[in-house]
C-alpha cells in the first residue's frame, strides 16, 4: 500500500467519500495481486505490470471509479458508463452496490494487462 494514497484518502472532508474510497481500494487490492498504487492527476491509480487498472475520483457529490481495460467486460449498463476501454461508476451518498461483482469485474480487466 502507498503512504501517498493513503494520505490522500484520509485527507478527504467527508467522511462518507473517505469510506467509500477506502473500501474500493480494499477492492482493488483484493482483485489485484500485487497491485501498484499512486497518486497521478491528483487521484489515486491503481496499476498491474504498470499499465491502468482502476482510478478514483472524489468531487462535491459523488465517488466515481474507473475501472481501465474494460473492452471484453460485460457490465451493468445502468450503472457503467463511458468509453469501451474505461468504464466509469459514479457512487452518491448512501448508494449501493456490489461489491463482490465490482472486485470481480476489476479481477477480469487486468487478467489480460
């Protein structure tokens, strides 16, 4: 884990942003062995054999994920949006979602990087 994501998501004003992020970087770092994690664009990315595998991003009203090499995915389109290689999910304040199928869509990204 890197001191300078941690930093960065510890240092986010509202606490339900800052546990939403801890917890997608518990996804990430569950579905990716070895993952390498940084600080670029002023968010935390999330790398596999040094190629993109998931960033977050924090704004006012939302939490939004992107997870990268997203062609062969099939994901739930009224969730997912964006360009076919990332797909973005944005995530409100008191949103679910599922945890188990986002760790596994992120899983099967990187199985090819």
């Amino acid at each position: 884990m890197s001191q300078e994501v941690t930093d960065f998501i510890e240092a986010i004003n509202e606490p339900w942003q800052r546990d939403l992020s801890s917890r997608l970087r518990e996804i990430v770092q569950g579905a990716v062995p070895g993952v390498q994690e940084r600080i670029q664009y002023k968010k935390p990315h999330f790398l596999h054999n040094g190629k993109y595998a998931a960033v977050i991003s924090v704004s006012k009203a939302a939490v939004s994920f992107t997870i990268f090499n997203a062609s062969g995915l099939t994901l739930p389109e009224e969730l997912f949006e964006g360009p076919p290689e990332r797909k973005t999910i944005k995530l409100k304040q008191g949103q679910s979602f599922d945890a188990e199928q986002l760790s596994a869509l992120v899983g099967q990204a990187v199985s090819t990087l």
